[in-house]
C-alpha cells in the first residue's frame, strides 16, 4: 500500500477515494458527536474535515455557499426570514446575511464545537457572520427544532451533512414534511444532496419525498472541487412560482442586491436547472 503519511484521505464511498496533503494540522479533536480536523493545503487553504470527510475548504467554499444561499434568496425575490439547518462554519448565514433586505437568520447547529473552532481557525469563511445582530444561532438538533417550531420562513437551506451519523435524520421524509410547514406562503427550500454520480439513491429519494409535498419540485447543480465524483445536486421544493421567474427579473433583484459573488450569475442561476440525463434518470 502507498504510504499516505502527511494526507488526508477522505473514504466516504465504498470503492472511491480522494485525498489531500496535509502541510499542516492545526485542529484534531473529537465532540460528543464526530471528529473534528482543520488542516492546511497548498491549494485549497484551510479544510475542515469531519470523521475524515472533507465539509468545507477556504478555497472553494464560495461555490456551494453561494448556490445554496442566493439561488433561492433572489429566487424568492422578497425574502427577509431564513433559516439554515447546520451550516456551523458560517459560511451559509455569511451569504444570506448579505442581502440586506433579509431581516432575520435562524441558524440550527446540533454541535456547538463546530461553531467554536470555526471561529477560531476559520474566521475567513463565517467573516463576521456570527457577530451579525440578525442572526440567531441555536444549537440544537434541526429535525427537533424542525418538528417543534412555531415559525415560519421564507427560505429554508438545510445545510447537512451526507446522511449518515447525526445528518441521516435530516434527509427523511418526516423531516421534509416538518420542513414544508414552516415555509411561509411562496416559501422555497432546499437541500444538499450530494453527488449523484456517486450517491444517486440519496437524491432519489429526496425527490420523491419532494414530489409528495411540492406543486414544484426538483434540483439543481453545482460543481465543487473538493466534493468528490462530479457535480453536486441541491433539492428545490416550493409551491410558489420561484424557479419560473425570467432572467430579466433575476438580473434586475442581483443588482439592486448590490452583492459581488465569484460563481453566482443569475445565468447560472437559470443554467443549473438544466440537468444531464444520468441525472434526469434519477429523479422520479
């Protein structure tokens, strides 16, 4: 075997692995619920790892952020309460908090240890977020506060982990019925959902769940070095008329936003919709 001393190497899938050079560990310690690494790469900058699978990288977190925040925010088109289930590196509620006519971020992280040493050892991906006076963190389970919540949003950004350990409860069809009823009129949510080159069963059955509870249902896609085996899906669900609004409209809501983004456009805003058949083969 290949000596793979000084890598980190990710084996989430059963017969594919990927790995990435560790020049330095700056944080290894294990919570309550998982295992914790940030390390540094020539690359990518600081990773952070949890039980060994690559979550968030300063190099190409503004990819999935992005995509998973300002495609339904402007989407929406009057968005002002968001709630972001997990997300404890602060990169999600960074992006949302961008938008100025968002009112209010409730952000649910079940490990507030992800929270502590994302502030610590990577400030460039919360950037302040967390000192934000509209956002309000709860660390808690968030199929719990799901079930037991009596408010609403306007756009709801489940920002899991892959659906094994403390994430597989946040990929079941309870918990997307949960999430429908704390959608405000026109509300829009979404989901990650991994690679569907890799893990087409975990997107299936979101869209099926998807199907039963939304008059608009379906994914888009985005491509993320780090995320091994190809482009990553993300569930969209909405009654509202969100993914139908004309470029023209979300050109016009991205400039008034007055926001700068790196991979957002609203063309690939549009463009992500359109789906490659393997991946058209997986949905319901």
């Amino acid at each position: 075997m290949t000596d793979m001393t000084g890598w980190s190497v990710e084996r989430l899938h059963a017969d594919h692995a990927q790995a990435l050079r560790e020049d330095k560990v700056l944080y290894d310690s294990e919570t309550g619920h998982q295992r914790l690494r940030v390390i540094e790469n020539p690359t990518f900058g600081r990773v952070l790892t949890l039980d060994g699978v690559v979550q968030v990288t300063e190099g190409d977190e503004f990819i999935y952020h992005e995509m998973l925040t300002h495609v339904p925010i402007l989407a929406h088109g009057n968005a002002k309460r968001i709630l972001i289930i997990g997300g404890g590196d602060g990169g999600m509620a960074r992006e949302a908090l961008r938008h100025d006519n968002v009112e209010h971020v409730t952000m649910v992280e079940i490990d507030a240890g992800v929270v502590d040493f994302s502030k610590k050892y990577l400030p460039n991906i919360s950037a302040g977020a967390f000192d934000d006076p509209r956002l309000n963190l709860v660390i808690e389970d968030g199929a719990k506060f799901m079930k037991d919540s009596d408010e609403t949003f306007d756009v709801i950004i489940v920002d899991s982990t892959d659906p094994v350990g403390p994430g597989e409860v946040l990929f079941t069809d309870t918990f997307y019925g949960h999430a429908k009823t704390r959608l405000a009129g026109g509300g829009i949510l979404v989901t990650q959902n991994g690679v569907p080159f890799l893990q087409g069963e975990e997107l299936t059955n979101t869209m099926r769940a998807f199907q039963a509870l939304f008059d608009d249902w379906g994914c888009y896609m985005a491509t993320i070095p780090t995320y091994a085996g190809g482009p990553m899906a993300f569930g969209w669900g909405t009654d509202g008329p969100g993914r139908d609004e004309p470029l023209e409209v979300l050109s016009a809501r991205f400039h008034k936003a007055g926001i700068e983004t790196k991979y957002y456009t609203p063309e690939v805003h549009k463009a992500a919709f359109a789906l490659p058949g393997y991946v058209k083969k997986l949905l319901p």
